[in-house]
C-alpha cells in the first residue's frame, strides 16, 4: 500500500467507526441509510450519491469492517436485481435527479426491483423484444407481455427494456425505463419452475404509464445502458464476493467431513478436484473484481457465470451421489414464492433442480460462450442477417 492509500484505509476505518457508534445496528433500514448517507454504501460513487469517488478497491475494507462489528448488510438475496444490476446502471446512465431519487432505497432495499426483459420471442436475442411503448404527453403509455421475471411479485420498481422505434434495426429502437410495479396496468401471474416454486412470473402490461423522467438514457439507447445491466448481471451471479467454500461446494464438504460412512476413494478423487475448480473460481471472480476497479464490467464477466453455472450444476450432481438415495428425496412440491434462492441451506435435491437454471439465467451457456468468442477472443462473429433490416419487417 502506498502512503496515500494508508491515510485513505485510516480515514475509513473512522468513518465506519463513526457510523457504527452514532447508529441503531438493531434498525437494518435506518442503518443502511445512514451508511448511504455517510458515503460508506458503494465507496466508488461519488458523494452524496453513497459514495464517496475512491477506487472500488477499497469497498472490501468498509464491508469488512462493517461486518467485523455487527452491523446489518444490504440485502443482496432479496434485492440481487436492484443492488447487483440496476444500482450500477442507474449509477453509469441517470441523470443527477435519477441517481437522488434512485440510488438511496435500492441500498437500503425499500425498492425491491425485478428486471422486465426477456419476453416470449425475445431471450438470448434480448434484442427482438416487442413490448411497445409509444410517447403520450409527458411520457410513454407501454404494452407487451414479458416473461421470466423473477421477484416481480414483491418489486416496486421493475429495469424494463421497450421497443419506441419499429422503423430501425432491431438494436436501435430500444429504450430502457425504470418502471412503477404499482401501476394498475401491470398484472404479475406466476410461473412454476423444476423445483416446484414459483420465483419467477409473466408479466403483462396494458397501458402502463411511465414519465419521461424515468426514462435511463437517451430514446434509442436502450441497446447501450441494458448491455450495461447484462455485464453487471453476470458478475453478480457468476462472481460475487464470497468465502472459501461458502457456495455450492460448501454443503458438500461439509457432509464429506461429516459423514464418513458415505466416502469411497473415487468419490474423494471427484470432490478434491471439484474443490480446487470452485476455489480457482472463487479467486478469479476475486481478481476479476480487482481489476474492475471503478469501471463498468465489460465481457470478461461471461467466462464467471459460464463457470459457475457449469460447476454449480456438476457440484449439485455430486452431491446426489454422495447421499445415494436420500440425495434423490426431494418431495416438497408446495408453491411457495422465495424471494431468495438459498442454495446452502436446502437439501441436494432442491440444489440440484434449482442448478438447472443456472446456465439459463442471465445468459445462456451458449449465449455467453458467443459473448467470450466474439467480445473476448476476438473471433469471428456469428452471421447476422437481421442486423441491417428494420424490426418492423423482420419475421416473426
Ligand atoms: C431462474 C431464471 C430466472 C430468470 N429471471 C429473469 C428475470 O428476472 N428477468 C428476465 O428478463 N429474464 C429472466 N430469465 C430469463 C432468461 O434470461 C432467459 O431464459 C434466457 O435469456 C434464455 O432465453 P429463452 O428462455 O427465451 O431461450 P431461447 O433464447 O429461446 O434459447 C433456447 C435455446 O437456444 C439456444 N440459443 C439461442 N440463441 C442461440 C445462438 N445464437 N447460438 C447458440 N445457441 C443459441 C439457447 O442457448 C437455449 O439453449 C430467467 C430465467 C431463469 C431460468
């Protein structure tokens, strides 16, 4: 550390001192507030909007510090969309007026947000969506139906990605809003999924109203700032901050450790060698959030979740052998409606149907493996034929 970087760690391990002993660690909301208030909330932000312009580096200090004393963190399982994705987006592409208004309750997760983009025809090729919002006075009034929306049952505010000019090619008649979950012409109906549950849902929106203030970005743009939430996205999926063998593997090691009538030598041949790929992965996500620094990820992002979902999912599949039979009892088939996933405190045959998802979420394998060779390698792209055609007369 230089001597600089010293005074900087010295001045906020006062801040957090400071902030710890002026507020209630018992009021979680008025805590997260009060931290946003003091700059200590994403210290690369800058002042006044829960930052305070240090290098992201430094964000690794505050939390440890914070969580050494106790005090209550953001709630990145129920709030993952708002804090993870829609936070650093609002934060790259809102005006001033946006990030005072928006910034503050996401950190304090009074806005639970849901991201409205995929859409029946449009997923991988996120580009095609078809939900229309056409200018009317002040605002936009928008129609379409989207799918997939994961906690849209408990948002606020939903990240909504539509089409406002049909008369161009597909990626340049995009726009993105942040929109009110409250308004009546939004119907949220759920949708179960493999494991019985029902955390994601359709989402119909019929006349919705949406000012023009809440539009992120520049009418066309939406192409730009929802890349944006893409690239934030697979980082917090694929490369969130977290201790050695506090993911998938973690339950695993742990039955290992505890139960050794269940181990053979083949088996133990397996887990050594899933342990050290989650572990690589683990420091990778480690580095790579290193290098961001204060920048907005870019591609490299891709291979993290490409990763983790393919070792979620062989880790999972482990882990049913290793119980033999009883990692085949999953009989729970009530509808609930999480507002997390919690992967370490189910049994193996819950982690093992919810792993499926993951290479499906937030880009698929196939998907993020064009995004690496095209983006990363350099390759060659795949061939595009809509690229040059307007949307309104592609085929659909
Ligand atoms: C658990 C879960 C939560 C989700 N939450 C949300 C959410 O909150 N908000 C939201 O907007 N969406 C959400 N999604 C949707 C997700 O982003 C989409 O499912 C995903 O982008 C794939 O789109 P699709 O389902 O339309 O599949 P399709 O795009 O139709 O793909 C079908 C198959 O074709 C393959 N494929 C498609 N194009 C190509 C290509 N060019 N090259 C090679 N292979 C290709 C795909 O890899 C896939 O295997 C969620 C999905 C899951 C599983």
């Amino acid at each position: 550390m230089t001597t600089d970087e010293q005074s900087i760690a010295r001045d906020l391990s006062e801040r957090v001192a400071t902030l710890v002993e002026e507020n209630d660690l018992s009021d979680p909301t008025g805590f997260l507030g009060a931290r946003f208030d003091a700059g200590l909330a994403w210290v690369h932000f800058p002042p006044g909007r829960g930052g305070l312009g240090l290098p992201q580096s430094f964000q690794a200090q505050v939390d440890a510090e914070l969580a050494a004393a106790g005090a209550p963190g953001p709630a990145k399982g129920r709030n993952g969309i708002g804090l993870g994705m829609a936070a650093p987006t609002i934060a790259a592409f809102g005006t001033e007026e946006q990030q005072q208004k928006y910034l503050r309750p996401i950190f304090t997760s009074e806005h639970i947000y849901c991201q409205l983009f995929s859409e029946p025809g449009a997923g991988s090729d996120l580009a095609a969506v078809a939900t229309r919002a056409v200018r009317e006075g002040d605002g936009w009034r928008v129609n379409g139906q989207k799918v997939w929306t994961s906690g849209a049952q408990n948002a606020q505010i939903a990240i909504l990605v539509a089409r406002t000019d049909p008369s161009v090619p597909k990626h340049a008649g995009l726009t993105y809003f942040l929109c009110d979950m409250s308004d009546p012409g939004i119907d949220v109906r759920p949708l179960r999924q493999i494991t019985g549950e029902a955390e994601f849902n359709e989402v119909f929106l019929t006349d919705v109203h949406i000012p023009d203030s809440d539009r992120l970005g520049d009418e066309g743009q939406g192409w730009r700032v929802a890349t944006a939430t893409l690239n934030n996205e697979r980082v917090a999926i694929g490369g969130s901050a977290a201790a050695r063998e506090s993911g998938m593997i973690g339950p695993v090691a742990q039955a290992w450790r505890q139960h050794p009538e269940l181990r053979d030598p083949a088996m133990h041949d397996e887990l050594l060698r899933l342990w050290v790929e989650a572990e690589v992965a683990r420091l990778t996500g480690e580095r790579l959030r290193q290098q961001l620094e204060a920048g907005q990820p870019g591609p490299e992002g891709s291979g993290l979740k490409l990763a983790f979902a393919r070792l979620a999912q062989t880790i999972s599949g482990f882990d049913i052998e290793l119980h033999g039979e009883a990692g085949l009892r999953y009989d729970d088939w009530t509808m609930r409606r999480p507002d997390k996933v919690d992967f370490t405190g189910r049994e193996p045959g819950y982690r093992y149907l919810r792993a499926k998802g993951n290479s499906i979420e937030g880009g698929t394998s196939e998907i993020l493996r064009n995004v690496i060779a095209e983006r990363v390698l350099g390759l060659p792209p795949e061939h595009r034929i809509d690229k040059d055609i307007a949307w309104k007369d592609l085929p659909r």
